[in-house]
C-alpha cells in the first residue's frame, strides 16, 4: 500500500474511534440494518470494514441481516420488518431494486445504497452532489465505462462488430443503461443483438438466436438476476465461442474470460465507512453520492487458453489481475 493510501485509511479511521469508543462506554450499541437481494458476501464486506471503524457485532453493534433470497417480491415485506428494530441507519445490498424497498419503507431513517447502476435515472437521488432527504451512497456506473468495456472487447477481437447482449427485463437499471450501450456500440461502429433474459433455460435459446444474426461477441448489462446465472453464461460464451467481456469479476470467478468493473469489494468498505459517518451524526442529504474512481481489468488467462484465445500482449500488460 503506498504512504499516502495508509495515512487515508488511518485517518478516515481515526475519524470514527471515537463514536464507537463512546458507544461501547455507555452500553448503547449501534443498529444497522442490512436488506439484501441474495446472498450475505456482500454484508460480510461491509460488517468486516465497520469492524475496523471499532463497531463489533455483539459488542458495541448489532447488525440485522435480511435477504430476500433472489424474491424481489420479498424485498417490501423484508424492509417493513427491518424498520421494527429502528435502526440507526439501513444498508442496501446490490442492485436498484433493494434501495427502492428501503426508500419506500422509510424517509426518515437514513439509508445507504451500495451499488446502484443510475441512482438519479431510478429516481433514487435528485443529484449526486446533492441525494437530498434520508438516502445516499454509491454507484456503481460512468458514463464513460460502456465504452470502455466495448474498447476492450475490440481489442481482444478486432473487426467484431455484432454484440449479443443480455439483459433483465423490467430492472430500472437495465432500462437507464441499455440506450447508454447502444451509442457506445453506435459510436463504434458496432450493433447490439438484445437478449432478454428472465430465466436460466431462456439463455441459450436467445443467445443462440443472437449468434444467428451475426453477433461474435458478449457482454451483459448486470443485474442481480443475470448474476445468479453467472455460471450458465460463462460456460455457454466458452461452449458457443463468444468473445465475452464482464461487468464484474464474479462472472471471470466463475470461467469468464474478462471482466472491467468498479472494485466491488472496496465498494462496500466504502459503504460502511459512510455509515460510520452517520452513526458519528452526519445527515445522508450532506454526503454526496460517490461514483466509481478505479476500475479493474481482469483476465481469466487459464480459460483464454482452454478456448484457445490469444489475449494481446496490450491487454495483459495493463490488466489489474490474471488468472493462471
């Protein structure tokens, strides 16, 4: 870690010790809501880093976890049950979906989404600089970052120009992000085939479909649901000899051979860090929304080799991680 990055994390540390030295002093604990779609991986990230801040499950925090287990439908119910511990503060897990039911249920409690691909085009926040009321947090997009994922595809695939590209039907994200794709393809020359995706079995049916019309190449537009079938849609890219890039690394964990993305991970550290501010006092409507700083190239080498794809030089030069 370099000397500058130390001293930032030390800092935004120290910041914290003395509210939750306070709070383990006067018996209070801390209670912080977590309302996820699927899966606590993510509530693990974010429990670890307010460890670190001083707050400890069992200590001086308790942490109430819910998952809707991949039912959006729960999502409502599981956040109306949240709301009956009054929680300091409500964390939201990955994706749109899980920041609308927190929002809903509440405009009093403060709340803290993690990873929302257009927050002002779900009609989350007003602005970024300025989320207004009781919610903030992160997003995960730019605006420049489909394109950047298309530049990376051409460069492991030159001349490709027809782009298969899943989708989720019905996600607020997927409708924001999916005519953002379309001037990035149009502006490379490039043309998208849309699969829209609502269960597994759907997806060799429309990939296939896609293949027929011309298209050489991959890429998704993430959502909880398409990350559940994150295995299916890797082996079918390997099976059918697509050229695949990934909005996130689970998708190269599970045989991809590339993905660009934000950091998840550092996401939700940040996430708790926000938390630690408004359990200090800060008000939500004072902390701007942050956006991605740093995106990560990673490369699945031992799976570019099983499909007998030669990864140009370049793009491992500059990848942030490769998998042998």
């Amino acid at each position: 870690m370099r000397r500058r990055d130390f001293i930032a994390v030390i800092a935004g540390a120290a910041a914290s010790w003395p509210m939750a030295l306070h709070a383990a002093e006067s018996g209070k604990f801390a209670r912080v809501g977590y309302l996820a779609l699927a899966g606590d991986d993510d509530a693990a990230l974010v429990k670890q880093r307010l460890a670190e801040l001083g707050y400890h499950e069992g200590q001086n925090l308790i942490f109430d976890f819910r998952s809707a287990e991949g039912r959006l439908e729960r999502l409502p119910e599981l956040a109306a049950k949240l709301l009956v511990a009054t929680p300091d503060v409500i964390v939201t897990g990955f994706g749109t979906e899980t920041a609308k039911a927190a929002q809903a249920a509440t405009d009093v409690i403060p709340i803290i989404f993690t990873s929302v691909g257009d927050p002002i085009g779900a009609g989350i926040v007003k602005s970024l600089g300025r989320p207004d009321k009781n919610i903030t947090g992160l997003t995960s997009q730019t605006a420049e970052i489909s394109g950047k994922r298309l530049q990376i595809l051409e460069e492991l695939a030159p001349g490709i120009r027809i782009i298969a590209v899943i989708v989720s039907p019905g996600y607020p994200f997927t409708t924001v992000a999916l005519p953002q794709l379309r001037t990035a393809a149009s502006a490379r020359g490039m043309r998208l085939e849309v699969c829209e995706v609502r269960t597994a079995d759907e997806l060799p049916i429309k990939i296939e479909a896609a293949i027929k019309s011309g298209a050489t190449g991959l890429t998704i537009l993430e959502t909880p649901t398409l990350l559940g079938f994150r295995s299916q849609i890797a082996d079918l890219a390997a099976k059918l000899r697509l050229f695949a890039i990934y909005t996130s690394r689970d998708f190269v964990d599970a045989g991809g051979v590339m993905s660009y993305a934000a950091d998840r991970r550092q996401q939700y550290r940040r996430a708790a860090e926000l938390v630690a501010k408004i359990l200090d006092g800060e008000k939500p409507a004072n902390i701007p929304v942050e956006q991605p700083t740093k995106f990560e190239l990673i490369i699945n080498l031992k799976t570019a080799r099983a499909l007998d794809i030669d990864i140009p030089l370049k793009l491992l030069a500059t990848a942030d991680e490769v998998i042998e």
